[in-house]
C-alpha cells in the first residue's frame, strides 16, 4: 500500500512509499485494530519534520510515514476488542509508551524519558498510509455526528490536554476563577483551545498578527471570542485596556511570543505555552523584571506536549458540545482539502506557501 513519507535529516525528502498491508493478528492477544485510514490531516510538524528539523525513522528503516492527525473506519478487531467495532469512526492517539512509571499508566504524554516514541513524528510510521493497526487502547471512537470534524480529534486532544493541565495546576489556589483568557495564535489550537475556554465561561481575546477580516478572525469570534491583530493592538496594550490574563495558551510557534506573553500574566496565572520551534533563535528578554513579577505574583509556566486516550475523549466531548453551541463554526477550520495520498507535494506545498490555509488535510479515501 501506498504511504507519504521522508527520510529524516533530509530536507525536502518527502516522497511516496510502499509498505505491506497491516494485519490485525500483528497486535498480540486479540487486542487488534485495523483501520482503513480516510483522512489525514497535516499541520507545522508535518513541515518541519520535511525541512529535517527533527523526526526519526522507526528502527530498520530509512524513511517516516507521515500523519499524525487521523481519521478512519474500523474494518476488522481482534477477539478481545469490545470498545469499537467494524465500521466506527475512529481517531487514533499518537504517542506510545516508553518504560517511565507515567507510561505505564496511559499517560505516555508524561513520560519523563528523554526518548519519546509518536506515530510520524519520533520512531514510528504514522498514518498517511491506506490501513493501520494498533493497539485497541491507542483507538478512540468518534461519534457518527462528528465525523465532518474528522481529523480534529487530535489538535482537539492537544488543546483539551493544555487547558485540562492548566486547570489541574492551579488547584495550588483553594479558589481559582480565571475570568480573561489570552490565546495567543489563531492556528488550529488556538481557535481550539479558544473554544474550549469560551465553553468554561471565559473572556477569552484570541490575538494573531493579521488584521480582521479573514476566515480565522471570524471562526474567533464566532465563538464569542474578540479577535485582536497585534499589527494594530500590541499585547501590552490590549493588557492596559481590559486587564491582565488568569490564564494565556500560546499556540504561535514563535518563541519570542512565547516569552513576551510572561509581562501580560496577571497575579496567580498560569501560562500555558504548546508550540514547538525546531529553530535556533535567541533573543533578550526584561529578565529582572519577569523574574520580580513571576515571584511576586506566584505566576506560573506550564509546557504541554501531546495528548493522551483521556484528552481524545474531553477533546471529543467539547467537539460535539461545540456543535450545540456554536453550530457550523468549528468545521470552518477544514479549508484545504488534498485529495489522494499521490498528491503529496501539493499538500506540502500548500503548508509552506498557502498562508491562508488554517487546515490542510489528505483526503486518503472516502468512508
Ligand atoms: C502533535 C503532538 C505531538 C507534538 C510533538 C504536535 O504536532 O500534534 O501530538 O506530541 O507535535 O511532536
Ligand atoms: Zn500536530
């Protein structure tokens, strides 16, 4: 079967593959899934991992199968898979367990070993491939009236677990009621997680460069959320008109923003920063200054990588109560569809050059 892939360390190396058909029987004790994949969606990792910024082939190969955003129909389970069923939707979780004590738990998330192993991304195959197989427990069903979110269920899973984390941290407070949220970023997980905290109840102002009108500002505000272009209105100034934020999601992929969101943290927030910047920038920082106010108003940092089973399904569950509440808006964030798994370099392409593209994604075969 036909697989998009690269040959890590190699920039630019995104090619087709071939790879034998999965078997259920080759996850051992009855615990089997096979999948015919249907749609995977691609985001900056997928970009970053072509131009050789990180990624690892599975041991015995010189190539990665990309994908780790799926979506699939169940066509075959071992004896002792009871939770899905032939013809489920279903996503797939992306990490797989190490040896840590957090590992073994389900929430390989967390491990605390260096070496961390993610379907195409760190060590194994991902999904732009035809079928996969894997362990029952990695599997999460999505609901039938959910399946045009389709490959969201993982960027959901990623924004569930930073704002999940966020929550889990500040039990510290007896009492914690954030009220102003800052998402920095209006990619994929920043509309998500804008949307996860506007089902909390929160004032959440979603900030992003480029100046409204545009499908991502819409999509923002549709949630009930301000859209603010920090062309026009720098982080600082939107702090002095409506107050410091209880809580910041940085989802830029920039590490100066990342940094800079540490003077608009009011007392007792946490930042929560989920993007990863495979480069090499430095820059200056008020050191003093963040140092005197973190101390001084006991604010917190908080990195969240990943999601795991439990943040696929809080993910899921938001999803849906989403429809309810905002209906239409979240599949707005679908925009480009790639059709086949042979179009590769376009949807590639459409990554590196498409600024408008907020959600490429391949559509492998129809369900
Ligand atoms: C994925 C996460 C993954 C992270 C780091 C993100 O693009 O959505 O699942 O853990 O990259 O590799
Ligand atoms: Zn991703």
């Amino acid at each position: 079967m036909k697989a998009i892939a690269v040959h890590p360390g190699k920039a630019g190396s995104v090619h087709l593959a071939a790879l034998p058909r999965p078997r259920v029987d080759e996850v051992p004790d009855g615990r089997g899934v096979l999948v015919r994949v249907l749609k995977v969606g691609i985001d900056a990792t997928d970009k970053e991992i072509n131009e050789a910024k990180y990624g690892a082939a599975p041991p015995g190969y010189d190539f990665l199968v990309l994908g780790h955003e799926s979506f699939g129909i169940v066509e075959e389970v071992g004896a002792r898979v009871s939770h899905v069923r032939p013809g489920d939707y279903v996503a797939a979780t992306v990490r797989r367990p190490g040896s840590s004590i957090y590992d073994q738990i389900g929430t390989s998330d967390m491990t605390s070993e260096e070496t961390y192993y993610e379907r195409g991304i760190n060590l194994l195959h991902g999904f732009l491939t035809e079928h996969y197989v894997d362990d029952a427990e990695f599997i999460v069903r999505m609901p039938p009236g959910l399946a045009h979110l389709h490959v969201l269920a993982e960027p959901m899973s990623v924004a569930a677990k930073a704002v999940q984390q966020a929550y889990e941290v500040q039990r510290r407070l007896k009492v914690w009621r954030p009220r102003i949220a800052y998402v920095l970023g209006a990619g994929q997980i920043g509309l998500l997680s804008t949307l996860i905290l506007r089902l909390r109840g929160l004032d959440v102002y979603t900030l992003a460069r480029s100046r409204a009108p545009s499908r991502n500002a819409e999509i923002a505000e549709g949630y009930g959320a301000t859209y603010v272009s920090t062309s026009d209105t720098p982080l600082s100034d939107l702090a002095r008109r409506v107050g410091k934020a209880d809580l910041i999601i940085d989802a830029t992929g920039s590490s100066a923003v990342a940094f800079s969101a540490m003077s608009v943290l009011g007392h007792n927030g946490v930042l929560v920063w989920t993007s990863i910047t495979g480069g090499r920038e430095h820059i200056q920082v008020p050191a003093d200054q963040v140092n005197l106010d973190w101390v001084l108003g006991n604010k917190l940092l908080l990195g969240s990588v990943n999601g795991n089973r439990e943040h696929f399904e809080m993910g899921i569950r938001d999803l849906a109560v989403g429809e309810v509440t905002y209906p239409g808006v979240t599949q707005r964030i679908l925009t480009n569809p790639v059709e086949g798994l042979e179009n590769y370099a376009e949807a590639i392409r459409l990554l590196v050059e498409e600024r408008a593209a907020l959600k490429v994604y391949v559509d492998v075969a129809s369900g």
